[in-house]
C-alpha cells in the first residue's frame, strides 16, 4: 500500500515556503477596545485584589480584580478555569498557559501548616492568574482571540461568550475542530471548499485512539515526545520535590530560629553589662534570622517554586498538543487505509456486475436458438455454462429416459396386460383416463425434479433467495452507488485531513519553537532571581551578625 506522506508533493509542501511561512504569520486584530489596550508599548496586565462574595446562598468564593489600563473587571477562579478550557478547544495545536489547579493550592505552599491562611493563599493564586494572563497576552494567536479580550471586558456575562460563536459552533471532538470554523479569524481565512459534509465526517472518516501506532511516524515529533517526557519527569519528580523539600525546612529552620531568639533574649535578663548586651545582641540577630528566612521563603516561592510548578503543568500541555497532532496523523493514516479499501470493494463490485451483464447478454442472445438444438448441442452448452446445474442435467436425462421409456412402451403395449394403476397403487395421483403417454411422462418428471434432500433443500433455497434479496441486480447497482459516494466522501476527507495535518504540523512546531525560547528566557530569569533572593538573604543576616560579633567582642576577657 502505497504511503500518503512519503510522496513527493506532501514532502515538498510540508518543507516549502508554505510550511514555514504559518510560523510567522500575524493573526487577524480584532480593534475592540480591549485589543487597542492590551497591544499598547509596555502594557501589563494587573489582579489587583480579591474579595470573597456570596452568590446569593450559602455558597461563596472569590472575585479577583483584573486591570488592563483603565478597564477593570473582576472574575472567579472557575471562570479562569473555563477560558483555559475554551482556548484549548479553539487552538489545540497552541500550548495555552496552565492555571494553579484548584484543589492543590495548598501544594504550592511548603511551609508549615500553623502559618497557613487564606490571605497567603490567595495572594498565591493572584501572582499564578496574572501569570496565566499575562502569557495569554504575550502569545501572538492567544493574545489576539476576541474570546479572551470579552473575558477582560467589564460588564460581559461570561456565561452569555461561552454559550456564543465561535464557543458554540465548536464540535465536541477536537478531531472535528478544523472541519468547522474554529474562531473568528479562522472564520475570515478558511476555505469552504475543501470542507466534507457533516454526515460524511460523523459517519465515514475515522476517530483514532491515542494509542494508535503511526505507520510513518514523524521524526521532529518523535523527538519532541520525548523530551517532553524527560523534562516532565524532571521538573516534577526532581527540581520541584527537592525545592519543595528545601523550602519546608526553611520553615522548620525559620520556626527554630524564633524560637531560639526567644531564649537568647531571655537569657539576656539574666546577666549584667556587656555580658548581657552581648547576649542580647546574638538573640536579636537570630530573630532577624528568623524574619529574613521568612521572606527568603516567600521569595523563593514567588520567583522560583511556582514558576518551576507552572513548567511541570507546561510539559503535561505539551504533552496534549503532542497527543492532538498525533492523532491527526492517525486519522489521516486511517481515512486513507478506509479509501484504498473502499475502492478495492467498488472495483470488485463493478467486475461482478460486468460479468452479470456479460452472462446476461450470453444468455439472451442463445436462448432462441436453444430451442431448436438437439440434445448433443444442448450439452456442450450446459458445459460451456460454469453456472448451470444439475438440475437442467436432470430435466434433460429424464427427457432422453422419457423418449427411450416412450419407445418401450409402444413396443410392449400389445404384450403387458392392462393394470388399474389405483388398484396397484392406492396412493398414485388419478389422471384423466385419456391421458396419453407424454402427459403421464411430465408427471413423473416433475414429482422427480424436487425428489430427494439435495433437490428439496435447492428448492427451499431458491424460495427464500427470491424473498430476501428479489432484485438482485438493482441491489447490487445500489451497493456500487453507495461505495462511488464513500470513495468521493473519503478523497474529500483525505484532502482535507492532509492538508489540516501539514497545518497542525506547523502550528505545534512553531509553538513548540516558541515555547523553547521563552522557557530559555524564563529560566534565566528564574535562575537570577534565585541567586538574588540568597544574596539578599546573606547581605541582611550578615549585618545582623556583625553587630552581634561588635558585642561579643566588648566583653572583657
């Protein structure tokens, strides 16, 4: 079977100008209000508090203030939540940030327990929403989706946007999503022509499963699958467990140290003169200790362990798109397995049918002069016939038993004595009296003809043949209608997964390309800020103790 992505024209436009000219090409601008301010020099988006409210029951949760210049708006962790989920179906081939997962905020957290409160955790949230919406912002289709500037628009039911276009036009199989319009710059730019019928998608063209294995699998994804895997594993079971583990014993560390400056200054009581300023000095640079600990853990937390939190959810999204783009190649690899199948059953269909037509022809152009051949003649051409059987053989043996039987019986009609053929035979049919010889001959070949299982069971199929299937002819006609249509709806398909392939392709490794660059940004910055906070850290304690080291050194010997 001949490979759809080994050909010439596939390989020369998945590496043409065509291919690489969807990396840079500029989604279309919307000019809303909320496009012109986020598109501004150096704008930012800000979540600039959170406030906890009731929604009319006993429920409540938290609203958070987005700013974009001087729009405000405020919306709830849930409605993030579905703007992800709403992004994710209109671009499935774009990584869309991650958000903090709802239910392991506390995660993101590694000091004790006892100084955990709602207000530390929200304020987590606010610097991982505004991450989540500033990446938006950044990302060149992401940031210019008219979806995500009404979600910042104040006054907008978010309800009424998801219940609306292109949100409600969207097919539930994201295997579907480029069969229809996916936002509305897709809308502007996509080509009605190459779009099958609904019924031919829903009914004809194969859905693969994730675990389906490529015939040609694509090299450049291959390799970025696996990458992924290996960073995934890395971020989440090696750099974020062991900076989750270094933080809670900063916080133990933190505990100890105030408890330890609790005793210093209290010895400190206990003593005189330099002694007990000395004393009291050390027991104030533990508890600046203690104080600049704290703030390297939430420095650590807001620079470094969230960040590294979010990467490790960037791999799984990764993971998705790699998965989508795989299984569009399955499906392409599918619906071409389907055509070829297809069209060896229509060109099986049409050799039978013009071999029906064929001994159609051959019958009716012998059958009027069957009639006058003699019995010789009609013998060779029951074997010429591959399709004749035994029971014209046995019509015509009986027939030639029937003219020897006739002859011996004219014969012997003067020597065989008159039998009443009731009286020998109680169960023989009553035949008219002057019925001749001939009559009497078609009587036993037709008892004859059914006579025996083989001839019974031949008759009870040729009965149940005529009554399921009574035009076989126009059956068959009906079957080869339908496998042309298939064939037809199937070549669309092809045409038009093809093509949606080579631009998923496209769209995964330019996103991919992308997110390498900025995961390159992000970890300097991440790794200079890290650096930064223990310096901070060391400057401030350093002082501390060089005044306790000044007291110390004070006291005579």
């Amino acid at each position: 079977m001949a490979d759809f992505e080994g050909s010439a024209d596939f390989n020369a436009f998945a590496s043409g100008p065509d291919f690489e000219s969807r990396k840079q090409n500029e989604p279309i601008k919307c000019g809303c209000a909320i496009d012109r301010a986020l598109h501004r020099q150096g704008n930012y988006i800000y979540i600039t508090g959170a406030q906890k409210q009731s929604d009319g029951g006993s429920n409540s949760y938290v609203a958070y203030n987005i700013r974009v210049g001087d729009i405000e708006t405020r919306r709830r962790y849930s409605e993030f939540e579905s703007l992800r989920k709403a992004l994710i179906r209109l671009y499935p081939s774009v990584i869309v940030p991650p958000i903090p997962e709802k239910h392991s905020i506390t995660d993101y957290a590694a000091i004790q327990k006892s100084v955990k409160d709602d207000v530390v955790m929200i304020e987590k949230r606010k610097r991982m929403l505004q991450s989540f919406l500033n990446r938006i912002l950044n990302h060149g289709k992401l940031g210019s989706e008219h979806v995500f500037h009404r979600f910042l628009e104040s006054g907008v039911s978010w309800s009424e946007v998801l219940h609306s276009p292109p949100l409600s036009t969207l097919p539930k199989n994201p295997l579907h999503v480029s069969l229809a319009p996916r936002s509305t710059s897709d809308l502007q730019g996509s080509d009605s022509s190459l779009q099958p019928s609904s019924s031919s998608s829903s009914s004809l063209i194969p859905m693969p499963s994730a675990s389906h294995t490529l015939r040609n699998p694509d090299s450049r994804f291959v390799e970025s699958e696996a990458f992924t895997n290996k960073a995934a594993h890395h971020m989440s079971s090696s750099v974020d467990k062991t900076q989750r583990r270094v933080i809670r014993r900063l916080g133990e560390l933190a505990n100890d140290y105030a408890e330890l400056g609790a005793v210093y200054n209290g010895f400190s009581l206990n003593e005189t003169g330099q002694l007990a300023n000395a004393i009291e000095k050390v027991g104030q640079a533990v508890d600046s200790s203690y104080t600049m600990t704290g703030q390297l853990i939430s420095s650590l937390e807001a620079e470094f362990s969230e960040p590294i939190q979010e990467y490790a959810q960037f791999t799984q999204t990764i993971k998705q798109v790699l998965k989508y783009r795989h299984m569009k190649h399955a499906q392409v690899e599918m619906i071409f397995d389907s055509l070829e199948n297809k069209k060896l059953s229509l060109d099986s269909l049409v050799r039978i049918e013009a071999e029906a037509k064929r001994l159609e022809e051959a019958m009716n152009s012998g059958r009027p002069s069957s009639y006058n051949n003699n019995n010789g003649d009609h013998f060779e051409n029951t074997e010429a016939n591959p399709y004749s059987s035994g029971y014209d053989d046995d019509n015509q043996q009986e027939q030639n038993q029937g003219t020897s039987n006739e002859h011996e019986d004219n014969a012997n009609t003067n020597d065989q004595p008159e039998v009443d053929p009731e009286a020998e035979n109680p169960y023989a049919s009553v035949y008219p009296t002057g019925a001749g010889a001939a009559a009497l001959r078609a009587s036993r070949q037709r008892s004859k003809r059914w006579s025996g299982p083989t001839k019974i069971f031949s008759a009870v199929s040729h009965t149940l043949h005529g009554i399921i299937d009574v035009d076989p002819e126009a059956t068959r006609r009906n079957q080869i209608g339908k496998t042309k249509d298939a064939v037809a709806q199937l070549e669309q398909a092809l045409q038009v997964t093809r093509k949606e392939l080579v631009d998923v392709s496209a769209d995964t490794q330019a996103d991919l390309d992308r997110f390498q660059r900025q995961k390159i940004r992000d970890l300097r910055d991440m790794l200079i800020a890290y650096a930064k906070v223990h310096v901070k850290y060391c400057e401030k304690n350093l002082a501390s103790w060089e005044e306790a080291k000044e007291a110390v050194a004070q006291i005579p010997e």
